[in-house]
C-alpha cells in the first residue's frame, strides 16, 4: 500500500508535527507499507523525502536535504496521489491513502482535507467538516451545548468590537463571567499556543491583546479548578473510547511548552479520578466526538472539578499529539492496542470511510 505522511506545515505547530510524524514513522509495519514522506516547509513548499528517515523529520533536517524533490498533490482524481518534479520531468505517484500529521491552521482546520477530498484520496483522520468546527472553539463550544454537556461557562469576544471598544470588550467579559481568574484563548489556535490566565482586569486586557494578534475571535472562559483529564476516541460509526488519563503540569497550567519541553509534566493512566468518573469522562467523549461528526480519531480533553467531582468538557483535537510522549498513543497502548496496531487501525478505518 503506498501511504504519504505528511508533516511540517504552515502553522506555529510546524516542529510538534515533525515530532508526531518522526514517531509515526518509526511505528508504521515497512512491511505493510511503501512510505511516502512528505514534508511542507512554514513557507508551504512541498518536498518528497526519499531519503529522510525518522530522525531528520525530528531534528529538521530534511529540510536541507539535497534529494528532496519538489512535490504536488492535485485535486484532479486521474492523478490520485502526488506529483513530483525530478530533473525537469514530472511522475505521478498513484497514492493509496494519506496520513496528515498535521497539527495547527493548514492541517486540523479542513483544509488539506477539503484537498485530499478533491483529490478523492482516503485519509486519516475526520473529514471538512468535523475538522474546522473542532478547530475552532467558539463553533465546538455551539456544538457541545447542544449535546448537552457541561463545559466551562465562556464570552466570545471579536476583533471586530474589541478594535472599537477594547475597554467595553474587557468590562463585558470581565462581568459575564462574574469572578476572575478566567483563561483567554484564541479560538482556531492548538497546543495552548496564545493561551494566558487573567487574574485581574489588567491582565485580562492583556491577554486579549496578545490573542486578538492570533485570531478574530477569542474565548473568554471561566477557570475550572480540576483533575486535567485526556480521553482518546478510535473510530467511524462505532467509535470506542480509551481510559482516561490525566496531566499534572509542574507549570501553572498546561502551556506549550509543558505539553513539549517539560520533561518534569507527569502522565497519569488511568487518571487519579473514581472509576465513575473515568466512565462520565468516556462516555462523554464518545457524545462530543458524535456531536462535532468525527471519524478516525480524536483526543477529547475534560477537566473533573476537585470540588464536586463534576465532568467539564475542555475541546477536542482532531489531529492529537503522536510524540513519544503524547497521550492519545499511550491511552490505547495502555488498552492494550500497541502503537503499531494503533496505526494500522487508522489507515484500515481511513480506506473503510472512503469506499463505504
């Protein structure tokens, strides 16, 4: 079967997606596979690696390899795959199935699925859809209410308005939310890349600054004191859920650079919560997974409060971490579906979407 994984992209997550894919890489069955590695620079130059293996992906190498041979994955379907431009002559690779392992704007948010669609080439991971509206949290957050579970009460605050009235933006978000401290985040942004805590108006005011320089609309939401909880979704129509596992971030909360650099950040599997509360964690993981119209995999985030012990959904990832220290491949290696096997479900669950 020839598989492209495609890394790197556009987005501020371009060196975690280079980890993920080095990781998958080193997983994926050579014996099932012929691996196609594609690596899109920040400037968004495709480039067929033949050569680069596991580690130049990881350390960045491949960007200066000198075989890399410049690349295009059409939307024509007589194409099907990549086209590659080699000595002033072009070939086509007729492509079986591809593996974003994207993470950001460009990878998670529906477009390279929009392409892959067009291109009618099976992919991992959710299809258009599910993609943009779990990349963007103010649509999740429509989404999730009308399925009924209870999430951190929020204020989506605009560019627009906050340009015009940035002191009537912070008062009525400050007031609509009641108490500090509250969290600001952009809202099409992944790995809590613009993420601050606001404990008073200034810093609230400050936060929204820095998150209006990232997106044109931010969440406002209110601080949940609770267990930070993970819980991996593996699946199309009949999706099953991992056991939950939990974050204990040294730092204040779980920054960027705790989910990636670290070290001293620890993994709970299973969480440190009551086995009826791993259960509530599962089950509405599954019911958010439904409701955005997911497929493939996600990792659903939650938080369970120290006081009350109740469920609050965090958001969802449609393409989750796959580093060796990411959580969604150590939930279900926890369940006993090895990193290997893990993959081979994805693309099996990939071709099923794709021919029905």
């Amino acid at each position: 079967m020839k598989l492209a994984v495609l890394f790197g992209g556009i987005s501020s997550e371009h060196d975690i997606s280079c980890l993920s894919a080095a990781s998958i890489l080193r997983n994926l069955d050579k014996t099932k596979y012929e691996i196609y590695a594609v690596g899109i620079t920040q400037e968004g130059r495709w480039y067929y690696c033949p050569s680069c293996g596991a580690d130049s992906v990881e350390n960045g190498a491949w960007e200066r390899m000198t075989d890399k041979v410049p690349a295009l994955l059409p939307p024509d379907r007589s194409v099907h795959g990549l086209v590659l431009m080699r000595d002033g002559k072009t070939e086509t690779v007729r492509l079986d199935c591809v593996f974003p392992v994207l993470h950001g704007a460009g990878g998670e948010d529906g477009t390279i699925q929009g392409l892959l669609e067009l291109a009618g080439i099976p992919y991992v991971g959710c299809g258009v859809a599910a993609s943009a509206n779990s990349m963007d949290k103010s649509i999740t957050k429509v989404l999730v209410d009308a399925a009924g579970v209870r999430q951190a009460k929020y204020y989506l605050a605009l560019r627009y308005d906050f340009e015009r009235n940035a002191e009537g933006v912070i008062r009525t978000a400050a007031d609509h939310l009641g108490s500090f401290p509250v969290f600001v985040k952009p809202c099409s942004q992944g790995s809590s890349v613009g993420v601050a805590k606001a404990n008073d108006m200034l810093e609230l005011a400050a936060g929204l600054t820095e998150a209006f320089k990232l997106d044109d609309k931010v969440l406002v939401e209110e601080y949940i004191d609770g267990h930070e909880v993970e819980c991996a979704v593996l699946g199309n129509r009949s999706p099953i859920a991992s056991t939950v596992g939990e974050i204990a971030a040294t730092q204040e909360f779980y920054t960027f650079d705790a989910k990636y650099k670290d070290e001293s950040s620890k993994l709970y599997i299973p969480a440190q919560i009551t086995p009826q509360q791993i259960e509530t964690v599962r089950q509405n993981a599954l019911r958010v997974y439904a409701a955005l119209g997911c497929r493939g995999l996600s990792r659903v985030d939650f938080f369970v409060t120290h006081e009350g012990g109740e469920v609050v959904f965090n958001e969802l990832n449609s393409i989750p971490g796959f580093t060796s220290i990411s959580m969604y491949p150590k939930l279900f290696d926890h369940g006993g579906i090895h990193y290997p096997e893990l993959l081979d479900r994805l693309v099996a669950l990939a071709l099923e979407e794709h021919h029905g």
